[in-house]
C-alpha cells in the first residue's frame, strides 16, 4: 500500500503532537516537507525528530503542487486557518486543522464549502472526544439509561502566565481570534455540544482581568438554554488548579468527568437517600 505523503504546515508548539501521531503511524505514512515563516524553527524540529530527509520551505505555497504530498497539517495561528485549508483542498490535499477551526462562521463556511468542492477530507482537532470517559458518558445518554438531562456544567480552568501572550500572533482579535473561550474552551465546547447538542440560546459575560499585554478576554462565563434543560460553560486563564470538567445532573443520574456517577431516591419528606441501582 502507498504510504501518505505528508506535509506539517507550522512548527510552533503543536507541531511536535502531530509529528509524533506520523511516526507513530509510519507504516501508513511518510512526512514529506516541513513549513514555518521562520525556517530555523522547522529545521529544529526535522532534527529533533530525525527528519533528514524532509523538506524545509518558508512558504506553504510552494507544497500544494507537490504530487508526493497527499496530506496537510495545520498548525498555524487561528487566523490563517481558513485560507490554507481552502489552497490546500482546491489543491487536492487533505487537511487536518489545529482548533480552534477558524475565527468566525463565515470562515468555517468557506473552509466546508472547499472541502464539498474538493471531495477530499477535512478534519478539525477534537480529541479529547476519543478519551474513555467522554465516550462512556455519550453512551449512557444516547440509549437513555440517565433520562433527560436537567443541567450541565463546565468548567475549562487553565492558568496562563503573561509570557504566554508574547508570541506575536497571540492576544489580538485579528490574529487569535479570541481568548479562553475560543482557543482554550473549544474542547469543552466541543465535547458539550456533541452530548447534549445546540442550544437555543446563550448569554455570556466576558472580561479581561489579568493579562494586560492581551486583548482577548482571559474569563468567560456563559448560559445555554435548552428546552427544559439549562447549562453553564465557564472558563479563565487564571486558575491556578486547571481543572477541566463535566457535570450533568440528570432524571435518574448525576455523571461527571472525570468519571463518576452518583444517584440518589427520594425519601417521604422530598429529601433523599442514596439509589444504589
């Protein structure tokens, strides 16, 4: 079988992750080039990781003729997202995209529309769907065993230093995108509305309270309506615990992430004991 010729589009700090999927996957596919704007950044990585046989370009343009490589990587800076996914599928190549997909719906429409032209796959970083406990939970509500679900809370808690918003694509609308929200809670996001789907509606709070080199907002806090149903959606670059979590309060169950389940019946004065079935 002919092995995926593959090309890493940006050799920033996520670029490594996706290295190592490649080798790990080596019989199925080969890296073929490595790109960055600053060419000794791409050089490092192809020595840390032993890629002496790769190119090294400054340019992505100058890869999407290449007939060697069939798929692309990108680890750019939100704001390019959108225009190379689009040069790349109208090349031909399948594209994987770092989270978030791009900064606005209009973007994410161009990048799909692309891919339904080309036929070729587009794919957007979600991974944390594959983990164990985001998939037991998915399992339980789709065959009901929990009955509806009431409320929901998340919680993406991060802690970044002001250092963080150095990086010169970092801490602007224009080139982020956005903030903890966008960049940091899209997993969360992701994972929410792939449970328990698309709200009604949302109403947000969002502020800066801690990084003054930076723009975009640090903390957010949402509520999502659903029929019959309420959740809330937090997140910050100011907790110092990082903590990343799920809690679905449903008819039957409580269940969370990280995993556990609790469940209690109701007694005669409407308080409760617990419900070991």
């Amino acid at each position: 079988m002919k092995k995926l010729g593959v090309a890493i589009i940006g050799a920033g700090n996520i670029a490594p992750a996706h290295i190592r999927g490649y080798q790990n996957s080596h019989e199925l596919c080969e890296i073929k080039g490595l790109c960055d704007i600053y060419p000794e950044k791409a050089r490092k990585l192809s020595n840390r990781f032993g890629l002496s046989d790769v190119s090294i370009v400054e340019d992505y343009h100058s890869l999407l003729d290449r007939q060697d490589i069939d798929l692309v990587s990108l680890c750019l800076p939100p704001s390019q997202h959108c225009q190379a996914t689009v040069d790349f599928l109208s090349a031909g190549k399948h594209v994987i995209v770092e989270k978030p997909m791009a900064p606005s719906l209009d973007e994410c429409d161009l990048m799909i529309a692309a891919q339904q032209r080309s036929g070729k796959v587009l794919s957007v970083i979600s991974q944390n769907r594959f983990r164990t406990a985001p998939m037991r939970v998915k399992q339980l509500l789709d065959e009901g065993a929990l009955g509806r679900v009431l409320f929901t809370r998340v919680n993406s808690m991060w802690w970044r230093g002001s250092n963080y918003y150095d990086l010169w694509w970092r801490g602007t609308y224009e080139k982020e995108g956005g903030g903890c929200t966008l960049n940091h809670a899209v997993h969360q996001i992701d994972i929410l509305q792939w449970l328990i789907g698309m709200p009604d509606s949302v109403v947000s709070v969002m502020s800066n309270v801690n990084h003054t080199n930076s723009e975009v907002e640090d903390v957010s806090l949402s509520i999502l309506s659903y029929p019959g149903s309420v959740a809330e959606v937090n997140a910050s670059l100011v907790d110092h615990d990082e903590k990343q979590e799920f809690f679905f309060a449903a008819e039957k169950a409580s269940i969370g992430i990280p995993w556990y389940v609790k469940s209690v019946k109701q007694l005669p004065n409407g308080f409760y004991e617990p419900n070991p079935e």
